[in-house]
C-alpha cells in the first residue's frame, strides 16, 4: 500500500511539474499584461539554478512559475488555509503578530492626554512581504488598535502576485482600515523591494508563509536589513520541521496525500498544492534559518529554540517564527 501511495505520490509530482512549466511559459509568452514579476522580462540566464519544490530549475524561471501557482490559488486561497491547517494557521499569526508589537506609544488619536502631548508620535511603520491576502497586515492593524488603542501605524504589503493583492484589497475593503492611510498594497519582490522604501524607514518587517518561495534566502533577508531603521525588528513565519519523528511521519504523510487532494477538490488545483508541500520539505530546518539571519546582519536569540532562543515553534514545529533586531 504504501508503495503504491508513494509511485502515485511520485507520478501526481512529474506531471504537476511539466504542468506548472507549461502554464508558465505561456504565461510569459506575452499574453499578460501584468508581469508575474516586477523584474520579468529584465531576466536573463545567469546558468545558476534552484528548486521549485523538489524539481532543480534555471534560477531565472522560479518567480514565473511561483506566480502561476499564486495566481491559480488566489481565490481559493483562505479557504484552503484553514482546511489544511483545520484552521490553526490563525492561532500561528495570532501568536506572531501578538509576540512583535507587546507595545506601542499611546496614540495622539485615542491618548486621553493627546492634547497635552508636545510632539505627536511619528508613525510606527510595518512592512508585510509576501503579504498575500492581507492576513498579517490586518493583524497587525487590529492588534494595535484593539491592545493599544493605536491607529498610529500603517502597514504596506507587498506582493509579487497582482491576483494575492486583489484578493487582499477586496478583503480589506470590508474593514474599517478601508480608503486610510493605514494600509497599502504594492506589487513588489522581497528580493528587490520597490524603490520607494528607503532605506532605515521600516519599524517593523513581516514575512509569513513568503519566503519560501523565494529564489534567494539571503537576498530577502538582506533587503529586509537594508530598510528596517536601526532598533527595527524582522519577524518571519515559515513552515518549520517537526521534531518528535512520529508526529513528523504523520504530518508528512497528510501533507503529500491528503493536501493535493484538497486542492482538487477544493480549488480545483492539485499540482500547485503539490508544489507547497515540497516546498515545505525543501525549506531549511530552524536552526539553519536562524544562521541565515544572523548572516544578514540581525540579531537573534541564542541557537534554540522558545524563551530567549531564536525561533519558536508551533505544533510541534509545523510551523516557526525566527525573529531579529537590526543592530
Ligand atoms: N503572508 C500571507 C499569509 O500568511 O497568508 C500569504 C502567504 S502565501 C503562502 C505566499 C505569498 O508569497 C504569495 O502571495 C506570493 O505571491 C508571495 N510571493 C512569492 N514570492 C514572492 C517574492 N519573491 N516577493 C514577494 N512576494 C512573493
């Protein structure tokens, strides 16, 4: 039985692939007017190569393909989130957002004191990468608000896929963050974040579930030092390993069975849902990731894991959240 699962594992993962390739590249054949990239068109073959799940690729063709999965699971996307996770992913950002702002100043919009205060209190400014749908943004505003009584904060996503971004901006249209300054959407990659954020101008940067799609760890997170302000903190939610062996068996196993198979039937899309599951295998191990943090500049935690350590984990380690100050 478990051969047969593993060679019907092994077929649904190469047609998936030929499939996602296909798509792509009539996708960057010119029909579109949007580019899956803000940088397609300007690639050119550098002979580097990565992973796209567990396929190894030409460097230059992993954001295409990325954004063909993006854009076939925009619609579907919150659905399928709290059907693969039986909605713990919320309790995951939750705990996220709720562990990177334990404070903020009071606000000169709700502060009862708010005429006597001399200098009103700068903005405190959020960047969300890969910010989809709006689920950290959101957050984060609520957080602040509802914990704080602050609205003294804004968050700008930015996201590579203009279908995540629609999805969001129709999300938040039924907010009360709608038509403020308080949130803003951008089509952007993390690894070469929009012009117009300068450098030593961000408070705070969020990357959830983002960056491992990315094609370069050390370019995301490079970028992320580069714009946060000194004192500023990075805060990355990612699927992690899980420790205990047999937890981790049966994860995996409801991972490549059951996850593509909800795809389909859900979203209609079993082959990008493959392509998150291997994504999820490929993606470093906790303390690897830290390491990669430390080398962008942050600083972390002690190598471990909880209290006082670099990464939490969640669930046994499904999922992790790595945080760092810039220096
Ligand atoms: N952060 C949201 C959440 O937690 O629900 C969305 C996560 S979704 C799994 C991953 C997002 O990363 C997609 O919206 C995708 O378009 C975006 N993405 C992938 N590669 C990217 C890149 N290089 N730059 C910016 N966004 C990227």
């Amino acid at each position: 039985m478990r051969t047969v699962l593993r060679e019907l594992t092994a077929a649904a993962r190469s047609a998936t692939v030929s499939r996602n390739i296909v798509r792509a590249a009539s996708t960057s054949s010119g029909s579109s007017t949007t580019p899956a990239s803000p940088d397609a068109g300007s690639q050119q073959s550098t002979g580097r190569t990565t992973h796209f799940g567990f396929r190894t690729i030409p460097e230059e063709e992993k954001e295409t393909l990325v954004g063909s999965v993006f854009s076939s699971v925009a619609s579907k996307y919150d659905v399928m989130n709290d059907t693969m996770s039986l909605g713990i992913h919320r309790l995951w950002k939750d705990d996220f957002v709720s562990s990177l702002l334990p404070r903020l100043p009071a606000s000169r919009h709700t502060h009862p004191n708010a005429a006597s205060l001399s200098a009103p209190n700068p903005t405190f400014k959020c960047l969300d990468v890969a910010g989809g749908t709006g689920d950290i943004a959101l957050r984060i505003l609520d957080r602040a608000r509802e914990k704080f009584g602050s609205r003294d904060i804004e968050v700008e996503i930015v996201d590579l896929n203009p279908e995540m971004l629609d999805e969001g901006r129709k999300r938040v249209a039924k907010t009360l963050y709608y038509n403020t300054p308080q949130i803003a959407f951008t089509h952007g990659n993390a690894q070469s974040l929009p012009a117009h954020i300068e450098d030593n101008s961000i408070d705070l940067y969020t990357i959830a579930f983002g960056i491992r799609n990315c094609t370069s760890l050390p370019a995301v997170l490079s970028e992320a030092y580069r714009v946060l302000k000194p004192g500023g903190k990075i805060g990355v939610l990612e699927f992690g390993k899980v420790s205990n062996p047999l937890f981790r068996e049966v994860y995996r196993q409801w991972s490549f069975q059951f996850i593509p198979i909800m795809g389909k039937v859900l979203a209609g899309d079993s082959e990008s849902y493959q392509y998150l599951v291997e994504s999820i295998e490929r993606f470093p191990s906790q303390p690897e990731f830290a390491q990669l943090v430390r080398d962008a500049g942050f600083q972390t935690g002690q190598m471990r894991e909880g209290k006082g350590g670099a990464w939490t984990d969640y669930t046994g380690g499904i999922a992790t959240a790595w945080t760092g100050v810039k220096a």
